[in-house]
C-alpha cells in the first residue's frame, strides 16, 4: 500500500527502493535511503534518460546540523550501515545529501556499482570512503553549506547544485 497523496516523489522514492532492492539486496539502509530520495525532487537529463535529484526540503535537516557541528561523520554513516534511531530524518538527509554530491560528480553510477560488487567482501565498508569525501578533506559536506550561517539556500548553492530546466 502507497499513499501518493504526498506527491509524485513519494512515488519516485518507493519504486527506486522496489529496484534497488532487486539489483542490491543486501544494500545499507542509509544508502537506499539517500538513493530513494534522490527521487523525492528530481528532473529528467535534457535527453530524457536519466531522471536526476536535485535540491529539496530534506536540506533543512542538514543544515542546523552543519551549523552547530553536530552531523555524524560520513565515515560513521557509511561504515555503521544503518540510521540511528531518533535520528532517522538527519540521517537520512545526510545520505540523501551525499549521494546528490556523487550524482553531481557522475561518481554515484560508479559508487553504486563498487558498491554492491564489494560489499559481501567489505564489511566494514572501508572501501567505500571515496577521496574527496572525509570530513578532514574538507570537501565533504561542501564548504558552501558547512560554512553557511543563514537559511536561505542561495547561501549555499554553490555547493549543491539547485537547478532547474
């Protein structure tokens, strides 16, 4: 059962997790949710192939959390599998957040696919620590939101990209 009453992206979050699922089963909550999200507010690529995530009101998760450096290292996130309990809307921001990075990158087709390949042989998910996405690398999250002190995105586009056709 699916209540599409909240909008299309509720849609598009549920049928990613449905496929996602099928090609990676033993996929980490925190990345099928970020993946499922990533549908929530997308548009589709100017050849109409690909639907692409953009910017959305998970953002307002993050952004106090960047704000008062609270987020949760994105080392812990991945290498933990899972979502804290209380914390789920963070969490699931900050994964969404990320994988909006890696798509905005052309890394998260990559990503996905060393991924699922390694995961049975990489429990600790060490592996998938990208370069250029340790907190001490500064460039994770982007410096344009972590340096952010107000709410309006236009503070911090420059770091994730907003745009729209």
């Amino acid at each position: 059962m699916l209540n599409i009453s909240t909008g299309r992206g509720t849609l598009a979050h549920e049928l990613t997790h449905a496929l996602a699922h099928f090609d990676f089963p033993d996929m980490p909550e925190w990345f099928d949710e970020g993946l499922a999200s990533l549908g929530e507010e997308s548009e589709f690529s100017d050849d109409g192939l690909r639907l692409t995530g953009i910017s959305n009101w998970r953002l307002n998760y993050v952004l106090p959390e960047l704000r008062q450096n609270r987020l949760r290292p994105l080392q812990s996130l991945i290498v933990s599998g899972n979502v804290r309990p209380g914390y789920e809307a963070v969490d699931y921001a900050h994964a969404r957040y990320f994988c909006l990075y890696l798509q905005q990158r052309q890394l998260l087709g990559p990503y996905y696919r060393k991924f699922r390949a390694r995961a049975a042989s990489d429990p600790s998910r060490q592996i998938f620590m990208i370069r250029g996405t340790r907190r001490s690398s500064g460039s994770w999250p982007p410096r344009a939101i972590s340096s952010s002190r107000t709410s309006d995105p236009a503070a911090w586009r420059s770091g994730i990209s907003t745009r729209r056709r």
